[in-house]
C-alpha cells in the first residue's frame, strides 16, 4: 500500500476533536433530544476512528465493526424516541432537570 | 506544497468541527438537527476518503437519511425547537467542570495522537501463498516435503494443491525454504528426492510452483508468480500461460491465439513461448474462447488459410487448444499446456487452474463477503436487536397502554355535564350517526 497523502494521525485526530464535542453536548445541553443528539454525534466520531484505522492495517473487519455500530445505533435512537416520546407525554417536558423522579 | 486531498481533509474537517460546535450552541432543536446532518455527511465523505464507500452510502442513507428524519419527526412532535431557555443547571460548576473535562481529554488524546503513541506503523507482511502443480504426465504421483516436512501428500499428474502460507523461518540465518519431491510414499530420509530446490521468499506474494519434465523426464521447477490484486474492472480475467509441452526437436516455442474470430485484430495473445517459460499476463474480457497453441511460426499459415476459406482442411493443427472456455470475471487463470505419452503417442493435456481475485478493499462485496462469513452469528444478533427494537419502541408509544381511562373514568366522564362536553344523549346520538 502506498503512502497515503492524509496520514491516519489527522483522522484520528479529527475524530477525537468530534468525541469531544459530543461529550460536550451531553454534559452541557439539559434538552434530553440534544444530548441524545450529541450521543449519536459520538458514536460517529467513533466510527471515524475505526475506519481510518481499518485502512492503516487493510482489514476488512473493522469495517464490518462500523456496520454493527450503526445498526445499533439505528436500534438505540428508536428505543430512545420512543422513551423521550413517553416521558414527554407524561412530565410535558424534555428538560433532563425536571426528571428527578429517581433522585432519592 | 499542499496536496489536494490534504486541501480537501482541512476543508471538509473545518466544516465538520463548526457544524459540531453549531449544533451544541444553537438554541433550536431544529437547528441542531439539521447541523448535525451537515456533520454527518462531512463524515460520509470522509469514510469515501478512507477507501470504504459502501460505509459512505450507508451513514447517508442510514445516520443522515432515517435517524435524522426520525430525530426531526420526534422534535416536531413534541413541539421541542421552540426552545424555553433553559433552566440553569442545578449545579454552578458543573458547566465549567465539564468544559475542563473535555479539553483536559482532547489534550491527552491529541499529545498521545501527536507524539505516534497510536501505533500507526506498518502491517506485518504476510507470508508468501504457495502452492505445487504436477505437469509432468510421465511423471507418477509425487509427495512434496518443505524443509523435510510432508507439505503436500499424494499429488498426481494435473493436480494442484491449494495455496498454503509458507511457515516462518526457524532459523534466521538460513536464506529460503527447500522444497523436494519424492515419488508418492517413499521415505524421504532413505532415498534421493526426484527434485530439491530452495525457494525464494518474497515478501506478501503468491508462487505457483509447476514440476513439470523436460523431454529426457529430468524434472524442474517453473514458478509462476500469481497476481491476486483485484481487476480494475470485474468483467475482466487475467490469463497467464505456461508452455509445458515437451519436444523432441530444437524449437518448442508455442504461440497462443484465440481461434474463436480469426479474423478480429488481437489474433494473437502470446507469441513464441519456449518450453519452461512463462507468459506475461494478459488482461482479457470474460466470455467464452476458443484457445489455441501453435508450433511457433505455423500461426500465419493458419491466419492466412482461416481468412481464405473457412471450409478449407487445415494443415496446421494446434498443438493443444481450449475449447469454448467459459472466463469468468474477476479470476486469474492459469493455463499450462502439458503433455503426457499414451500408446507411445504424446497427447496434448490442458491444466486451466483458476484464482478468484482479492475484492477490492472496502467494497460492499468485500464487506458482504464477511458479513455473510465470519460474521454471520452477530449479523444475526444485531438483526435480532433490531426487531426487540421494534417490539419495544411499539409497546412504550402504545398511548392505550398508558392513558386508557379506566371504568370509572370513563363512566364518570360521560357524566359529567361541563359546558362544552357533550351530554350522554348527544354522546349516543354522535355515535350512532357516525355509525351510518
């Protein structure tokens, strides 16, 4: 394999910068959508990194890895629509503050 | 001087960090919604940079298309873009303690990233594929040892064994392997091999290795190396030939054509091949051919009596052909024209061995490939996910689950008489002209 022009260093790199910003929203942002919204941004950033990795090494398999992750992650957005849809309906709110229902 | 594609990265990941960074700070969901599919489709492009472009048609059809859509469809549902401000959080230093955080964790990542502690060297080259054909016809079955070692049992005249990794080198300061044929089932340590030869090792490559006789049946060596690297194009096979066929006479050459339109240009595919030696690949489009050898020079005889008269006898006989050979795309052939005596006559044999090609890395087929292989079991897990998924989301959206009132409600519903509602004779009424 020849050298490629943008070295793997860049993209791991760019895909911690995009890690951290999705921590940032999750810590940051109160709107459970927008956190879920910077969950998935993770998950990307993520995905970032497996596939820069599979082409240093050529292996086919992490890129399999990525497919699962975004399978998963289609599973987990639905799931997760579907809890803020019910918990919306019952608290008429979105704000993860307001719901301290668990908080002893 | 900066490269294009380097250009391109800078660009791409400058949009895809301001779209993050505009998605945490814009105070619509909506807003954030559409930002973070700006985000993901710089990703996509990314994933094309990085040679997987099935993954980049997946993030956009799956991430930027469906999750997006359904993330759009929730926040209008709930009325969520219309942002009340948010209330403060609960705790002061939490903001603060968070921001630290996060860059506190982008610094050691990005000094570990900087420094090389990711392991960004090289692969470890594989060891080279080898594998033995027998194209000696006179020749009985041979068992072939590696370094002393049974490798290959029982190999008769046309057949090939399949690609095996040569092993490690044990010993650092031998150069090679040996490679020795003994006729089928004799000791090895007791008796003299027919063949010993050592074997160059190239790095991360495929040798075919041909024993095949000359005319006295001293037998030899002829390695072919194979080209497993994907076609540029899939509807295309790669055809090497191999001259085996052993001759009295001085000149052994052969020259390979393709009878199956004499009169197309390309009639010729290799010229003037001597015993033992092997052609230069040749690229072909799949279909089927008619192959044929030709003593060197009798194939202008044959071009000009085929171009006179299609019904004429042919003098000119090939030495060996193929008959409408099917070339399938995407394979590397290999094609040695051997003999072997029969009644004292020496008739032509045809050994056509044939290699699927490597896919193309990244591809979908190369990624189905695995999918449907190795990775079947998960596949079928994550399959399984989904549909618990699917029951789950349905069962926790089920408004008569949680908001069926119950029969006192009800009734105590329909009772009530509040300006507005209607009364229970107008409730029946409704419901039997709707009825109609």
């Amino acid at each position: 394999m020849e050298n490629p022009e943008v070295a793997n260093e860049l993209f791991v790199l760019l895909s911690a910068v995009l890690f951290v910003l999705g921590t940032m929203g999750v810590l940051l942002r109160r709107n459970a959508i927008l956190i879920f919204m910077s969950i998935e941004l993770m998950l990307n950033a993520a995905n970032l990194a497996l596939v820069a990795f599979a082409r240093q090494w050529q292996a086919v398999d992490a890129h399999v890895m990525v497919f699962m992750v975004m399978t998963v992650a289609a599973a987990e957005v639905a799931v997760g629509l579907a809890l803020i849809v019910a918990i919306s309906r019952s608290k008429e709110t979105t704000d993860v503050d307001d719901l301290h229902s668990l908080q002893g | 001087m900066l490269g294009v594609e380097l250009a391109l990265f800078i660009i791409v990941g400058a949009i895809a960090i301001l779209a993050a960074v505009m998605m945490l700070v814009s105070e619509n969901a909506v807003h954030a919604a559409l930002f973070l599919i700006l985000n993901f489709a710089c990703v996509a492009f990314f994933y094309l940079m990085l040679s997987a472009p099935f993954l980049a048609m997946a993030q956009v059809t799956v991430y930027a298309g469906a999750i997006m859509v359904l993330f759009l469809f929730v926040i209008m549902l709930l009325g969520a873009e219309k942002q009340t401000p948010e209330s403060s959080p609960r705790f002061s230093w939490l903001s603060p303690a968070a921001v630290g955080l996060t860059v506190l964790f982008l610094l050691v990542a990005g000094i570990a990233i900087i420094r090389s502690d990711v392991d960004a060297s090289e692969p470890e080259p594989e060891q080279p594929l080898v594998r033995i054909v027998h194209a000696g016809g006179d020749t009985p079955a041979v068992d072939v040892y590696l370094d002393g070692d049974l490798w290959v049992e029982d190999l008769a005249f046309r057949e090939a064994s399949e690609f095996q990794p040569l092993p490690d080198l044990e010993d650092e300061a031998v150069e090679g392997h040996v490679l020795a044929i003994y006729e089928e089932g004799i000791d090895s340590e007791a008796n003299q091999p027919l063949l010993s030869e050592a074997i160059g090792a190239g790095e991360d490559d495929v040798f075919t290795y041909i024993v095949m006789p000359n005319a006295e049946g001293i037998l030899s060596f002829t390695t072919v190396e194979g080209n497993l690297n994907a076609l540029e194009d899939t509807n295309e096979a790669r055809l090497t030939v191999v001259n085996a066929f052993p001759c009295e006479s001085g000149n052994c050459a052969v020259e390979i054509a393709d009878v199956t339109n004499p009169d197309e240009d390309p009639f010729v595919l290799v010229e003037n091949l001597d015993f033992g030696e092997v052609s230069v690949s040749k690229v072909i489009d799949e279909g089927d051919y008619t192959l044929a050898a030709f003593p060197a020079g009798a194939i202008e005889a044959y071009q000009e009596l085929a171009a006179t008269d299609e019904e004429a006898e042919f003098d000119v006989e090939p030495v060996a052909d193929l008959d409408e050979e099917m070339f399938d795309g995407n394979h590397s052939l290999l094609w040695i024209v051997s003999a072997n005596t029969e009644g004292g006559l020496v008739r032509s044999s045809n050994i056509l061995l044939s290699v699927e090609n490597d896919m193309q890395f990244g591809s979908g087929q190369a990624l189905g490939r695995s999918l449907f292989t190795r990775y079947m079991l998960p596949f079928q897990a994550i399959a399984l996910l989904l549909l618990v998924a699917m029951v789950g989301v349905i069962v926790m959206t089920n408004p008569l689950e949680t908001t069926k009132p119950t029969r006192r409600e009800r009734r105590h519903r329909r009772m009530a008489n509040v300006p507005g509602n209607p009364t229970v004779d107008e409730y029946r009424q409704s419901i039997s002209s709707n009825g109609d």
